[in-house]
C-alpha cells in the first residue's frame, strides 16, 4: 500500500515501511476474518491530512492456514525444552512445530529486498516497523528479538500472551527483551472476550520492560482499551495510536 504522496512525490522522496501481519485484514473487507477490515488506508490518509503521521509504505503480508506455527515464538519452544517437563504439559498442541523463524527469514532475506528495490523506500532499521494483532503481535515482538537490525520498532495489538499460561513471558524475562537503546515497543488491549486473559502477563512485560531500560511515553508504551474486545472492528477504533507511535509527525 502507498501513501497517497508517492506517485506526485519527486524521484529522490523516500518512505519508512511498515511491514503487518494478517494483511488480508487490513485493508479489504471482502477478504477480512470477520468482513471488517483495520482500515489502514484510511487511517493513514487522515492522518497524513491532519499532520499526525508521517507517509509511509505498508506491506501486507497475509498468513496461511497454519498460523500458529508461522506466529509463534520458536526460540520460547527451544528454551522449554531446558525446563522441566511440567511446561510441557502446559502447552498446547496446536502451538508446536512453529515455523516462525522460516517466516521471518522469508521476510527479511526476501520480501523486504524485493520492497526495497521496486519502491522508494527507507531501508535503514530506524525507518523499517512491524504490527500485528493477537499472535501478530506476539511475531512482531520476536521479529524485533530475531532481527533486531532489520526492525526498528513495533505495535503490537492484543498481544497473545497466553500459549503454555505465559510461556513467552516466561522466555522473555530470561534477557530476551529487545535493546531499547534501538527499538520502541508499543502494546495495548482490551478488558472483554479473549483480550479479558492479557492483563496479569501484560502487567509482568511492562515491568520487564520497564527494567530493560524502556521508558513509557518515549520509547514505550502500553494502554488498555476498557470494554474493548478482541476482533477487527476493536483494532479499528484504535488503530491511530499505534500508527501514531510508529510514525507520528
């Protein structure tokens, strides 16, 4: 998606690139989870308008049917296999076999390339951000962990934190927290549905943040969205804040 400047902008103009899990929610109804898209395009053209955020490039990378796998953290399962045997019990089946790290080398090692040679980007770390919604959000915080020279900075909405009660809380506060001397990390969710169970855990990673060095309201923040519940329509209503985090003018 291009920002509505691009074709009128002079040749040497260059944009920050926000790379979204779940694409095929984003910006199209017709292929939405539940017909009710983020409206990013929309939400970038008001923005831009009102001088709330910089232009940006977005790309819309759709998931497949196996989503779990290609969302979930592989190293938080790597480092399970050095616990005790309880966490395994904890863990549920559809989480396992996780083809997160393929997913991300996919995006940096092909995706991103093939973006930043056919458009007018700026490929620079500080310039390059990831969002998603959910497990989206879990992948982002990880493609930050993986490639922490690629990404500079994410929003991540909902975060499921819950697979194995808190197993990536738990393989987070063992050092994995990205560097905050080089990335801003946004999070955010609702108190209803399946938001409901991501408060306590949400709690235990601002604190862990928090004693990385990240501090609220410039390199980090964290809401919670009362009544807000967990589908499209609820990361719409809000989707200006996390855009504004990313590339707020």
């Amino acid at each position: 998606m291009l920002p509505p400047s691009y074709h009128a902008s002079p040749a040497s103009t260059r944009y920050p690139v926000l790379y979204m899990h779940d694409g095929q929610n984003v910006v199209n109804p017709e292929t939405s989870f539940l017909g009710v898209d983020w409206g990013l395009d929309e939400s970038l053209v008001a923005g831009a308008a009102a001088g709330r955020l910089q232009e940006f490039i977005a790309v819309l990378v759709w998931n497949t049917p196996q989503r779990l796998q290609e969302y979930m953290p592989a190293e938080a399962l790597r480092w399970l296999t050095t616990q005790e045997q309880c966490w395994y019990d904890r863990v549920e089946d559809r989480y396992y076999n996780p083809t997160s790290d393929a997913y991300l080398a996919m995006l940096v090692q092909e995706l991103k390339p093939y973006v930043d040679q056919h458009y007018r980007t700026l490929p620079a770390q500080q310039h390059t951000a990831v969002m998603g919604s959910s497990m989206g959000g879990l992948v982002s915080l990880y493609a930050l962990q993986r490639y922490p020279e690629v990404f500079g900075a994410a929003s991540c909405l909902s975060t499921h934190w819950v697979p194995g009660g808190g197993l990536p809380v738990a393989w987070l506060a063992q050092g994995n927290i990205p560097d905050p001397a080089t990335h801003r990390i946004y999070f955010d969710h609702g108190t209803e549905g399946l938001d409901s169970e991501y408060g306590p855990y949400q709690k235990q990673v601002d604190q862990l943040c928090k004693a990385a060095g990240y501090t609220e309201g410039v390199d980090y923040s964290s809401v919670v969205f009362p009544g807000e519940t967990h589908n499209e329509l609820a990361w719409r209503k809000r989707l200006h804040l996390p855009l504004e985090f990313l590339f707020g003018a």
